[in-house]
C-alpha cells in the first residue's frame, strides 16, 4: 500500500510541472538617445561618459552595457532585460541616464560609436566620438 501511495504522489507531483515554451524574459539591445563625454582623457585614469537612453515599456530593465573592443574603437549599447507580461505600460517619454566608466590604460586616438538603432534599410546607426587620449 506505501508503495502505490509513493507510486501516486510521484506520478502527481510530475505531472504537475509544466514547462512552458515561452521564457519569461528576453535580453534586448536599446539604442542610445544621447552622450555626454568628458572634455579632457588621461591613460590609468577613469572618465565617465554619461549615456541616456529610453525604454519602449516599463518591462524594459536595465542591464549593463553592450561594450566591444576592437583595438582601439569602443562600440556601445544599452542591454536590457525584457520581461514577458502581458500588462507592460509604455515608457517612451522618459529618459534614463547611466554612468560608463572607462579607464584608458594607453595613450592615443579612441573611437566610440553608441549605437542608435537601425534605419530604413536595416543598417546600424551610430553616434560617433573620436577622442584623444593623453
């Protein structure tokens, strides 16, 4: 009899796990709105960039930085993580501001393209910077 009730309860507590096919987030790029760079760059020294952005919902959260290096070009963008509800108000009026810190460890001309979106034809957009480092 232990063994049929064991049995049953295994049988139930299996069957009532369901998994679902739809993740309940993804991970999304956002396209920067607008930057605020620093004046002056000094290797071993950390420079914040200012970065602002929007969000298309309130369920939209930010998560860091996309940051590439390619020698010395810095490619940025928002990440974020997109919960998937189903109540997810919009949130294209405001606009969020986030510190990068970078920290140059040589001297010598950076380029940082901020990522804007992509236009008609699908192609990349960007907000470009060349700065010199000394």
């Amino acid at each position: 009899m232990k063994k049929i009730i064991l049995l049953l309860l295994v049988a139930i507590t299996i069957g009532s796990c369901s998994l679902s096919d739809t993740p309940d987030r993804d991970f999304v790029l956002l396209p920067v709105e607008s930057v605020m760079m620093p004046d002056a760059y000094t290797a071993g020294n950390i420079c914040r960039i200012l970065v602002k952005y929007r969000r298309p919902t309130q369920c939209h959260i930010f998560n860091g930085f996309y940051y590439d290096i390619n020698e010395n070009v810095r490619t940025v963008a928002i990440q974020a993580v997109k919960l998937n509800q189903s109540n997810c108000p919009s949130d294209t009026e405001s606009i969020y501001e986030v510190p990068l810190d970078f920290k140059p460890t040589t001297a010598g001309d950076y380029t940082f393209k901020f990522w804007t979106g992509v236009d008609a034809n699908g192609v990349d957009q960007y907000l470009v910077y060349d700065v010199v480092v000394q």
